[in-house]
C-alpha cells in the first residue's frame, strides 16, 4: 500500500508521488477500504474493486472512473430501462421507416385505396376459387355418398375403392375450408393495415401542410422585414440628400 488519505492526506499523497519507486507501474489507484479511509496503492485489492476506484497518473490526475458494482436489484432496474430504452427506440424506427414508405409511395388517400382496392380484389378472387372448389367436392362427396347408398339398399356392400375415395374428398374439403379460412383472415388483415395506412398518411398530410402554412408565414415575414428595412433606408438617404 502506497499512501492513504486523511486531514494531512494531500501532504502524504504528493510525498507518495515524489518517492514513489520508478519500477512501478505508471498508474496509480485510489479506492476506499473498509475503514472508510481513501487509500492509493499500485493495485486495487480484489475485494474492494467492486466498490469502484479511480485511475490517477503519476501527477496525481484521474484519468479514469470505475464505477462501484451495481446491486442484483440496480441492475435488474438498470435492465428494464435499458429494454424499455431498446423498445421505444425500435418504434421509433418502425414509424420512421413507415413514414418514409407512404410519403414515397402515394401522393393522396385516393391512392392509398386504390392500393387497397387492387389487393383485395386478387384475394377475394382466390376465396371466390376456393369457395367454387369446395362445392365441387361437396358434390363429389354426394355423389359418391348417393351412390354408397344405394348399393346398401340394394342389398350389394360398397366397395372400398368408393369409401376411400369419399374420405379422401372429405379431408380435401377440410384443408379447403382451412385455406378459406386463411384467406378470409388475409382479407381482414389487409383491409385493416390499408386502413391504419389511410390514418397513418392522414396525420403524417396533416403535419405537412402545418409545416408548408408555418413556412409560407415565415417567408412572409422575412419579405415583410426585408421590404420594411429597404423602405427605411431609401428614407434616411432622402433625408441625407435633403
């Protein structure tokens, strides 16, 4: 240990400087022990290194802080800022991205609905596919089922190649209504996201010609100042001239 630190410290710290052995190293430490004393050394003692400590040059200058070791609880705090930090900075992004992509897209709400028109007319094409293909398995199936029918009451057994190809008809349907269903559900999103889109564009509209009216107003302004000033002076030289 070099030196500690008291009400003679700053004696005992510049005599710690002038003698200090010149193989060591050439920065110094200050921390604070157990006693509460603020001691320099060469090294910081490991249990006292998460108590923070600084870095002093051998003029006796801190060129660095090392801050104390946050407690379990601080840094738990310390990390919910951090994501809540890492959150608002990411929609801060998202909206700044979405901005820039409407603005550059479309000129007009008009626009934007007509996006919004083209989209989900190519879906409402696919359901209404979707849809014309269901019914013609459904009749398939009834079909088949008339047919299984009347086998039954005719006293014959249905042959199997018939039953399987009335389960295999049953689970096409089913994956046809899941595809409807997709669909259908692509058909809300895309119709809500055009909509957020209109809202969206509406507001950011809104901000533009705010911003277009406060310009024109200072531009008028400045001309205002310009034309009073020149008026002024072309006075105080007639003045002069007189």
């Amino acid at each position: 240990m070099l030196t500690t630190i008291n009400k003679t410290g700053s004696l005992l710290f510049a005599m710690a400087f002038l003698f200090a052995p010149v193989s060591h190293a050439a920065n110094l430490y200050r921390y604070t022990n157990a006693e509460g004393v603020t001691v320099v050394d060469y090294q910081v003692p490991a249990e006292y290194v998460g108590k923070g400590y600084e870095v002093l040059n051998m003029e006796g200058i801190v060129i660095q802080v090392v801050p104390r070791e946050l407690t379990e609880e601080e840094k738990k705090v310390q990390n919910a800022q951090q994501q809540l930090e890492a959150a608002a900075n990411a929609e801060q992004q998202r909206l700044k991205e979405w901005d820039e992509s409407l603005l550059l897209r479309y000129s007009t709400v008009a626009d934007i609905e007509a996006a919004r028109e083209r989209a989900l007319r190519d879906l409402r094409i696919r359901l209404s596919i979707l849809k014309g293909n269901k019914r013609s398995l459904k009749q398939q199936v009834e079909s088949y089922q008339a047919q299984a029918a009347d086998l039954e009451r005719s006293g014959q057994q249905v042959d199997v190649a018939r039953l399987k190809a009335i389960e295999d008809i049953q689970r096409e349907i089913e994956t046809t209504d899941r595809s409807i269903q997709d669909r259908s559900q692509e058909i809300d999103d895309v119709s809500a996201a055009f909509q957020k889109d209109i809202e969206r564009f509406e507001m950011l509209h809104e901000v533009v010609e705010l911003r277009q009216t406060l310009l024109t107003r200072q531009h008028a302004e400045e001309a205002a100042r310009e034309k009073g000033a020149a008026e002024a002076a072309a006075e105080a030289r007639g003045a002069v001239a007189n």
